[in-house]
C-alpha cells in the first residue's frame, strides 16, 4: 500500500464499494455486412486441426456466394452443392480473422443461424496474434460439433493455467487444465446449461447474443441469451455505445478466473475468428458417438453436400467494446 498515495487509496475505496465488478466499456469497432470484406482477412491455409475441408480465398467465396453481404448481414456458408472427391483437400468453406487485434475488451456478437449439422465443427473464437501459439492463449466463445445443442466455451493455454471445478458460472465444468499439452489438448472448457445456445437449437430458436469479456481483473466470462430471452441487458440488445458489464446481468454462462491461471502471462492481444470445418481432431473423434451415421464422417462430408444446407453463419453484427 506503501505505493499509493492517500488520494489513490481513498479512490480504490469508492471504485470498491460501488462494486468491483463494474466497469464501464465504450465501443472501439463494429462490424456488420460489408465490414467483414474490409477489416477481416480469408484464410486459406490447410486446417490445422485437421478437418476435411478446404478454406478459400474471398474472391472464391464471394464468386460462390459462399460469402454474402448486405448493409445488414454477412452470410459465411459452406458447399452445399458438389460431392467432394476423396482425393481433394475436402469441403469447401470460409475461415476469416480480424485484422484488428484486442486486448482487455467486451466483444458482443449478435447471430440469427450458426452452422449446424452432422460432421461440422464451426467455431467463433480469438487468438493471440503474436503467438507462436499455444503462447498468448486462445478463448473458444462458441464451439461445438455434430448434432450438439449445448456450447463449449474454452482456453487453451501455454501450461501452468488451471480452474476450480466449481466457479462462478451457471454452466458445466467439463475440463479444468487449460494447458494445450495435457489431455489432447482438450482445454478447460464450460458447457452451457440454459437452453438454445448452440447448433439446430439455437437457429430454431432465432439465434441470439453472445458476450465475452476479457479483463486482467476479473479473468473471462461468457454470456448467451436466446434471441427470446427477455433477462438480454438493453444495452446488448440494442447495440449501445457504452454500457457496464453488472450484476444484474447474472452468472456468466462460463467463467475462467485468474485464481490458478497468471491472465497476464497467458493471454495477449488477439483477433478474432469464424470458421466451420468438419470432422478432424473433434468432429471426426465424435462422430462414433454422435448418432451421425454408420460410415467415416470424412465420406459422410464428401457424399452428402446436401446435407449443409444449414451450415452457415448469419452475422448481425460483432461490436468490440474497451
Ligand atoms: C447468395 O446467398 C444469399 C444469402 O443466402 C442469397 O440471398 C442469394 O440469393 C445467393 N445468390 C446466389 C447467386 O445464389
Ligand atoms: C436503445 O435503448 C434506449 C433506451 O430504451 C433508447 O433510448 C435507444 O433509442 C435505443 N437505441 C437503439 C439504437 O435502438
């Protein structure tokens, strides 16, 4: 305490005593329609997770409306129409990140449909920029595969961040070591409880909000709320440009706090991602359990373009708040 002077103390005590958990955050960038095609880049490179897909380039995707935009929305879809020849790299699909990179930050993202279906593994999720990766970390928001209807949100971490099995949160601990080392590089991760967050359920549902805050004070959180869900905060609902992260907003839906794991050793300045892949380390690893179908799920994503019809993103916006 030697370091603050009388004045800084009496300050510290006003911001606790009006509550440590709320702070206010102003907009920094917004990104809705066009915006995609001007501050995010197409990555084209080979999965590194392994899927049976084959990201291409933006011209590609906007020449195979694999990529749409209006003043409204952007529209990320995957092959719909061509069987894929075994020898190919496989699927076609879109994986784009931000140009702009963020540190502590609320990202608030807004969706009316997140891929679905038997074989996909889409994620919505941010990485360090600097890396080499695991270093500086990476925050899975949304993720999940095959017919699953609950998110996973996760950290993958350099080793020595871990988490309490029980935690502030309304969701499920599934995994407790971040570290991408141990465990297949499962991560910690937190399965949600309330209804409608991810896959047929969410897109039945209308979609929803998805909030991620990342504060070096108070660690990690994410929060959904349906598209009906009357408890979303105004602020989220109709896209202000500042508001406080509160409690009124209730239990994030997964929380990874700095008790066992240094924020500021694991995590850096990072962009953001959308991606669908198929089947590879984890859609594929599941496909046995997932009620999918008898054969691979590689020569399921190859036989049955059909069969993604509803594997698409439909953005309405991602506001970066700091
Ligand atoms: C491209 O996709 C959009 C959004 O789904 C759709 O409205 C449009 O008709 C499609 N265009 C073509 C040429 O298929
Ligand atoms: C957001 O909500 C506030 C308060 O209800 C309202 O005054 C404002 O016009 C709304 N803004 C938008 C963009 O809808």
């Amino acid at each position: 305490m030697k370091l603050f002077s009388r004045h800084t103390v009496c300050v510290l005590g006003v911001v606790l005593t009006r509550g440590a958990l709320t702070q206010a955050y102003r907009i920094k960038d917004s990104y809705v329609g066009q915006d995609f095609y001007n501050s995010w880049t197409w990555e084209t490179f080979d999965d590194p997770t392994h899927g049976r897909v084959d990201y291409v380039d933006k011209w590609t995707s906007m020449n195979s409306n694999l990529s749409y935009a209006t003043d409204k929305k952007f529209i990320m879809r995957v092959d719909a129409t061509n069987i894929v020849s075994p020898s190919s790299r496989g699927r076609a699909s879109v994986r784009i990140i931000s140009d702009a990179v963020y540190s502590d930050s609320v990202t608030v993202l807004e969706l009316t449909h997140m891929p679905e279906g038997c074989g996909t593994w889409p994620a919505f999720w941010s990485l360090s920029a600097r890396g080499p990766w695991p270093k500086g970390g990476e925050i899975d928001i949304i993720e999940g595969v095959n017919k699953n209807i609950r998110n996973l949100a996760s950290l993958h971490t350099a080793p020595g961040c871990t988490m309490k099995p029980f935690r502030d949160q309304s969701g499920m601990t599934v995994s407790t070591d971040c570290d991408t080392s141990v465990n297949y590089n499962q991560g910690c991760g937190s399965s949600f409880i309330k209804p409608f967050s991810y896959g047929a359920a969410f897109n039945m549902a209308g979609g929803g909000w998805y909030v991620m805050e990342r504060s070096r004070n108070k660690g990690i959180s994410v929060w959904f709320w349906s598209r009906g869900d009357y408890s979303v905060p105004w602020a989220i609902r109709n896209g202000s440009t500042e508001f406080m992260v509160n409690p009124s907003w209730g239990l994030p839906d997964a929380h990874f706090s700095i008790e066992s794991c240094d924020y500021n050793s694991m995590f850096d300045a990072h962009r953001m991602v959308f991606d669908t892949t198929f089947c590879g380390d984890w859609a594929g690893a599941d496909w046995p359990n997932s009620e999918c179908g008898s054969g691979t799920c590689n020569d399921f994503v190859n036989n049955n373009p059909r069969a993604f019809k509803k594997t698409y993103w439909e953005i309405d916006s991602l506001r970066v708040y700091t």
